[in-house]
C-alpha cells in the first residue's frame, strides 16, 4: 500500500515564526503535491513538483515556499506564519504517467497559528 | 476562477435512501473525471473515476453519471448507509496534457442518518 505520511497531525506555532511541514511517500512517486484544506474553499493547490529540485505554483502559493531534495520528500515551508494561515494542510504524491491523476494523500497537519 | 462547481455543500440523506452530489466543470479539454472520499481526520482517498468515452460506470452502490454536452457528472450513492457519511469531493484533469494537476470542487459533506 501506498503510504504518505506528514510528520505532524497537530501543530501550534506563533505569529512570525518560521514553520515547516515534511511529507515522506514510500512509492518512489515522481509527483508530490501540497494542499490547503479549509470550510467551504475545498482543497486548494498551494505547490506541486514533479521531480526533485523541481517545483511549480498552485493556485494559493502567497506566503508559502517548497523544498524537494530528494524524491520521497516534499516539504512546506511558511516563512513568517500569520493568522490566515491556520488549516488542515494535505500532502499528496501520485507516479508520473498514466496513472498519474490517482493522488494519494497524507492524513493531514492541522495547524493553528496564534 | 472556479474550473469545477460541486453542489451542494451539504446533504442529509436517510439510512437506505439516495444521495447525489452534482458537479459542473468549465474546460472541455478535461478528460478525466475522479472522485475522492474524505473521512474525518483522514485525507482524501480515490473513490471512483470515470472518462468521457462512457455516460456512467457503476462500482458497487456508487455510481457516476457523466453528461459531456452539459458539462456535468455526478455521483449517485445508492442504499446510503451511515458509514458513508464523509466529505466527497469531485475533481477533473487533462490525462494526456503532461503532469497538469487534478482540479477539485470544494466537496459535499454527506450525513446518512437512521
């Protein structure tokens, strides 16, 4: 089975502070994806890869900023997290090719920015 | 700019009864048509999916009905039963444009009570 795993489902960070999310995929998948889940907005894009060092703008990249080193992990970066940015974030990973529209997603990171 | 309209937001259906959640996409290159299904403190994970070459596909009680001169598919849940309550969202993408990510609705949440 394929797991994605975000090392944490709680956060608490302050106004300011420099945050960061990791995803680890066990499936050797060429694309890892993070997302922004909110009430009634749905899942919103923030950035994708598709390769290592590679990295392409979402639809909500504003305040955000990603690192692919290697390919099993994608993490999220927040450079000086604000209040508007407290949600559930999603990670996801899928192979490249013709399979790759099938996502497979993390459990999740509820973060919550005082 | 919203790609793809899912409605409603939410949905109470009885025990044994139908649910249905609707969506309305804009771009006719998308070729590809999946939905997710969410439970709570989970992330979202492949339910079904269908192309446009086919009008419906069935995989146990969930079926998606798909209307290419509208724009428009849909999910059908047939004998909903309580552990189906969870947020669906439906999601589109062009399979044959290269690595172009999956576009979501912003989800239904579904409460089948008894």
């Amino acid at each position: 089975d394929v797991k994605v795993t975000q090392s944490s489902r709680y956060l608490v960070k302050r106004t300011g502070e420099k945050v960061f999310l990791e995803c680890v995929q066990d499936m050797d998948h060429e694309n890892m994806f993070w997302y922004r889940q909110d009430p009634g907005l749905g899942l919103r894009l923030i950035y994708f890869s598709y390769d290592v060092k590679m990295k392409e703008k979402g639809d909500i990249p504003e305040g955000y900023s990603v690192s692919r080193e290697k390919k099993e992990r994608f993490s999220l970066i927040l450079e000086s997290a604000s209040t508007n940015q407290t949600s559930m974030y999603l990670c996801a990973s899928s192979p490249a090719g013709a399979q790759a529209d099938t996502q497979y997603f993390g459990p999740g990171t509820r973060l919550t920015v005082l | 700019q919203q790609q793809v309209k899912q409605s409603p937001q939410s949905l109470i259906v009885q025990k044994g009864g139908i649910s249905i959640i609707n969506c309305a996409y804009e771009n006719t290159a998308f070729d590809y048509f999946p939905w997710y299904q969410q439970f709570p403190g989970k992330g979202p994970a492949l339910l079904i999916a269908i192309r446009p070459d086919v009008s419906e596909k069935k995989e146990g009680r969930f079926t998606i009905s798909f209307n290419k001169s509208a724009k428009q598919f849909s999910l059908h849940i047939m004998d909903s039963q309580p552990g189906d309550s969870a947020t669906y969202f439906c999601a589109a993408s062009r399979r044959n444009s290269g690595n172009t990510p999956l576009v979501f609705g912003k989800g239904t949440r579904l409460s089948v009570i008894a």
